[in-house]
C-alpha cells in the first residue's frame, strides 16, 4: 500500500470512530474546534481535522519510535475502570513485542534503567504539575502523550490530542493504532 493510500486510510479512520467529535460543549475560540452545534439538549463539538490528525500522527510516530527499540514498555494510564478492564484483558491477550502496564494511576514502581518508555495518558491531564514530569524522566519516560479535552496552557515537553474518551469506538480506534505499530514490527 502507498504512502498516499495510507493517508486517506487514517484519514477515514478518524471519520469513521467520530474521533472528530466531542459530546460536550467546547471553547469555540479553541484551535482544536471547528464548530459548536446545539439542539435541545444535546450538545456536540466538531473538532479541527488537521489538528486531530496531527496529533494522531505524533502518537503514531512516538509509537513507532518505541516499536523500533529493543527493551521498550508502554505504560497505559485510565482513569474509567472500565476502560481499564478492556485494555487489560484486550492487551494481554495480544503477543506484542513489549511490555504494556495498563493502570489507574500514575508510575510508581521502578523500571529497568535501559528500558525505552512511553506513557500514554488517557483522559487524565498533568497540567502544570513540574514535579510529576520530573518523576516521569527520573524513571527515563520521555515520549508522553495525553488525550483529554482539559485545557492546559502548557504541555511541558508532551503530545496532546484534544479528544474525549467517552465512546468505545474512539477507545477501539485508538487500541488497533497500537496493534497496528507493533504487530508491523513483528511482521
């Protein structure tokens, strides 16, 4: 498949998981929105694709970057149980070429030092909070990408994209994202 098929590939991916959309009312003057669109009671935010697509494509890239490593871990933070539940049982059913710790809350314990790590925030936001970034390079995590629709003024050295949670298609989206970069690897 060429480079160009690949593209609109993704590009219909995205459309397809309405990962464009959000379920609850958004800043209009925010870069990531394009149009706020309200009827009774329901409320829905189309979001900027080539903001979307952007920040899909830095997850992609820091993704690949992790596959390429030899000792690599993906840490895999939710704050739905849920969520947590699916990942876990999807994740660990899979043989990929790392190792994937799906929890509710932030690194705590330690990680071998010549490991490659990456943190994959869903729906939990670092804000300014100087302190937990140190932490995270102290365990030698640098690539970190969040996925919230929080505001946050600065991202500190993290990928974003602006996105919600709240639907189980942009959660399976995001799931065959990862399968996809590491099972390219292995093939």
């Amino acid at each position: 498949m060429n480079k160009n098929n690949k593209k609109i590939l993704l590009l219909k991916s995205i459309i397809n998981s309405d990962f464009l959309f959000l379920d609850q009312n958004a800043n209009k003057k925010l870069r990531h929105v394009t149009s706020v669109v309200g009827l009774n009671e329901f409320v829905a935010t189309s979001l900027n694709p080539f903001e979307t697509l952007k920040g899909v494509k830095q997850l992609v890239r820091s993704l690949q970057f992790l596959a390429k490593q030899d000792n690599n871990v993906l840490h895999i933070c939710v704050e739905n149980k849920q969520y947590l539940s699916l990942l876990n049982s999807i994740l660990g059913a899979k043989k990929l070429n790392l190792s994937v710790f799906v929890k509710d809350f932030l690194i705590r314990e330690k990680m071998l030092p010549k490991s490659n790590q990456s943190l994959l925030l869903l729906t939990s936001a670092i804000k300014n909070d100087q302190k937990l970034l140190k932490k995270f390079f102290y365990k030698n995590i640098f690539l970190i990408n969040k996925i919230n629709a929080k505001i946050e003024s600065n991202n500190l050295g993290t990928y974003k994209i602006y996105n919600d949670l709240n639907s189980f298609k942009k959660l399976i989206f995001l799931l065959v994202i990862v399968d996809l970069v590491f099972t390219a690897k292995n093939s």
